[in-house]
C-alpha cells in the first residue's frame, strides 16, 4: 500500500498542512501533538501518501498510547474531544483503514481508536462505534444583540448580569498568575465531581506548545478567583477546552460571565464559531447548560477496531467506590495520582 510515516514534530510540512486544511482543528496542530508527548510520553505519527519529498494533500494522525495497566492501542487523538482524518475521499479511507488494521492484527494492538466530527460517517472500513456524547456548536457570525438574544433568559442572561452587576473583574493571557489560579480551580472542581484532576504540567505544556493559540480566561470577585476557563484557537475557530469554579460562588454566574468576555472578543477578532465541545450523554445538567447559549447540538460518535468489550459486570461499582475515595483525598495528593495514571487514560 502507498502509506508513509512522518513525525509531525519535526516535519514542517504538517504544519503547513494543517494552516491550510479546511477540516483542521486546534487538536491537528503541532503544538496538542507536542503536549501530549511532552506530559505523557506518547508517540504522535502521521499515515499519508505523500512521499518524503512531496507537499502533503492527506493525513492521519495518531498517537501510540503504551501501557502496562490499559495496553497498547493507537488514538486519534488522546485527550481531544474530536480529530478527523484528514482526507479527500472514500478510497483513500479505505487505504489507511486497511493497512491500520493489518498493523493492529500484526502487532497486537488492543484497538485503534478515531473521533470524528458528527457530519463524517466511519461506522465502515472494520470501525464500529464505541462511545457517544451531546457536541455543540455556537455560530458567532450574527450580531452581539441577536446572540444574547439567544441565551436563556433566567438562566444565562440574567446571571450576565448578575455577574456585572457584582463587580465581577477579568483577566485572559498566559501568565503564570493565570495558570495557578486556573489549577487551584481545576483542583476543587474536579474533587468536587469526584473526579481525578489533570497534572498540572498538562496545562503548563499546552501554553508553552501552543503559545498564543492557548487563552486562560478568570473571573475574580475581590481579588478571588471565582470561575476560570481554558480555550484554543484554529484559525476563525475556538475551543472551549476546559472550565472550573468555586462553588461557593456559583451564584454570582461567574461562567455565564466567562462565556459572554469569550463571545465578545472572538467576534471582535474573526472568530466564526466557539465548539462548545463534548459531554457525556448522563451529564444533563451540562448539555442543559451548553444548550442555553443557544448553542446547535449534535451526536458525537467514536469509532474503534477492532470492537472491544463491554465493562465487566462490578466494575461500575468499583470506579465510583474508587471516584469517592480519591475526593477524600488532599488535593496534593490527587494531583501526584493525576500525574500517575492521566497517561494510561488517553
């Protein structure tokens, strides 16, 4: 088969490539790739036609994820909400499909994994579906008026207010003041839903591999970090990545606030839409809250080969045993466990 292997780290053709394929995300660029290897020592390559000496037209990126306590597989790609192939048509698909799962079935991989946007079809080609969460999407290309129109009155509209109305202040950038008060955020609320926090090193390599493309965003009431969020820019694209509160102070809308300041400067500076990104089918109160901004919502589906089983009967009761445990847990403490075991997760 016509494939060839690139490292995107060091061929700068894939970031050419990427600047300029219409499909491309934040999650294609140099910078996610060199992030991820950075923090959890993960392998990113590239499948495509081209040879050593051509301009890329096509392109699939990976990451070889290895671990004694997940197994090895290939993802496209750890930690991102979505990455499409980057393809131009069905034959070519079915090219790289078949020659991935003729190195799967060789090299015992325990599975490849692709998360595609909604409108791409891959449930062909040996993949099956895996997973599913709500994606949404907001459209800034109307007037400032008409999105706030949009918004749900109780909920998001009157807590804008709410929150200008306290006085709330606001900084974005990508300062190390930012970055702390950031993670102390991230900290709360992830023990708060029982969940293992991100290393910190996460976040400081995605501000150092992405430079400007990584925007911290925080909302303080007298002086105290309130609500914080963490977003990336492709091109007329942003991605509300992450996002983290003191609950304490929940009721003077300090996120509605943040999405309203990252609304108004990505219309001020080109931005054509703010993927909202995904959320997992049970977590209703999430899409609820993304649906209020008056956001499109859509199915998001991963696909793997081969297929892989289904949870064991009593797992489900030993992760949420394990989720309670860890929310006991001092907060240098979860982080040193994040630190551990976030790079068997990817």
């Amino acid at each position: 088969m016509n494939v060839h292997i690139l490292d995107p780290l060091s061929d700068r053709r894939w970031d050419a490539f990427v600047d300029r394929h219409s499909r491309a995300s934040a999650f294609h660029q140099r910078g996610w790739l060199e992030a991820l290897a950075r923090t959890y020592g993960y392998e990113p390559f590239v499948l495509t036609n081209a040879t050593a000496d051509e301009s890329l037209k096509d392109g699939v990126v990976l990451c070889r994820v290895s671990s004694w306590l997940t197994g090895t597989r290939l993802v496209s790609l750890p930690f991102a909400d979505h990455c499409e192939p980057l393809l131009n048509d069905l034959g070519e698909s079915l090219e790289f499909m078949n020659w991935l799962q003729l190195q799967a079935d060789h090299k015992g991989w325990k599975y490849i994994e692709f998360r595609p946007l909604p409108h791409v079809c891959h449930g062909t080609f040996g993949l099956v579906p895996s997973h599913s969460y709500c994606f949404h999407v907001l459209d800034v290309e109307p007037t400032l008026e008409q999105i706030f129109r949009g918004f749900h009155k109780d909920s998001i509209q009157r807590k804008i207010r709410r929150a200008e109305k306290e006085g709330l202040s606001y900084n974005a950038g990508r300062s190390k003041q930012l970055l702390d008060e950031f993670y102390r955020l991230v900290l709360m609320t992830r023990k708060r839903h029982q969940l293992l926090p991100q290393p910190r090193a996460w976040f400081a390599n995605l501000m150092e591999c992405m430079g400007d493309k990584v925007q911290i965003r925080v909302a303080r009431k007298n002086d105290i970090p309130v609500a914080a969020m963490l977003t990336l820019r492709h091109r007329s694209s942003v991605i509300y990545k992450y996002g983290c509160s003191d609950e304490r102070f929940h009721n003077l809308g300090g996120m509605p606030f943040l999405f309203w300041r990252l609304i108004e400067e990505s219309k001020a500076s080109g931005v054509g839409k703010i993927d909202f990104g995904r959320s997992d089918l049970e977590n209703d109160g999430l899409i609820t809250f993304k649906d209020r901004f008056g956001t499109a919502k859509a199915l998001l589906t991963y696909y793997r080969y081969p297929a892989t089983k289904k949870e064991e009967p009593g797992m489900g009761r030993f992760a949420e045993t394990a989720r309670q445990f860890l929310s006991l847990l001092p907060d240098a403490v979860c982080s040193q466990a994040g630190k551990l075991l976030y790079r068997h997760m990817g």
